[in-house]
C-alpha cells in the first residue's frame, strides 16, 4: 500500500525536472515523466554526469553566470513588486489598484519557479 506521500506526490502537479515546464497530467501506468521531453531528459543527464566528474556533491546547482544574473534580475523585479505593494497600501490604494499590483507578484513569483 503507498504512503500517504506518495499518494500527494501523486495528485500534485509536477513540473520538468530540467526546464520547470508543467508536465501533462496523463493517467499513464508506471513510473511518472520526470521530464517534458527527450532532449531535457538528455540535458539533465549530462549535468549529472559534469556534476559526477567536477566532484561536487551530487545536490550541486551549477549555474553560469548568465543564468544567475537573469535570476538576480528576476528577484530584482519580485521584490520591487512585493515594495509596490506595500506603498500602494500605505497610500491607501484602491482594492482594484491593490489586487493589480498583487497580480503582478505572482506573475514575477511564477517566473522565479521555472529555475529548474
């Protein structure tokens, strides 16, 4: 009988575990994708066999410089929503206005967790 995680793991949506895209939810029998295609599945492969051969702890996030300065920007555009948030409320902001700029939080939120 499975346990109770993994019944949850299976009802949660599950993402590619190279790009971050959502996988389709597809009642298929056996293991579940961890991948959206064959040329993620080969990408995250050669990051495990690099990670292997540098030494690194095989948990390692490797990132070159311009992914992580596209994830600083990215945080960047996050926080300075989450502050536009914040100002609109100490302004005493509409709640549309409000709803608005809430909105966009979440778009940036969204856009962080494709970091895969």
């Amino acid at each position: 009988m499975p346990t109770p995680e993994r019944i949850k793991s299976r009802t949660d949506s599950k993402h590619c575990g190279w790009c971050g895209l959502r996988l389709p939810d597809v009642g298929r029998v056996g293991r579940p994708r961890r991948y959206c295609s064959q040329s993620c599945r080969q990408r995250a492969y050669e990051r495990r066999t690099a990670v292997q051969r540098g030494g690194l702890p095989e948990d390692a996030v490797v990132l070159s410089a311009a992914e992580l300065t596209d994830l600083q920007d990215r945080l960047f555009q996050l926080r300075c929503a989450a502050e536009d948030v914040v100002t609109a409320a100490e302004d005493g902001a509409a709640p549309t206005e409000l709803k608005d700029l809430a909105t966009q939080v979440v778009r940036s939120a969204h856009g962080l967790e494709r970091l895969r």
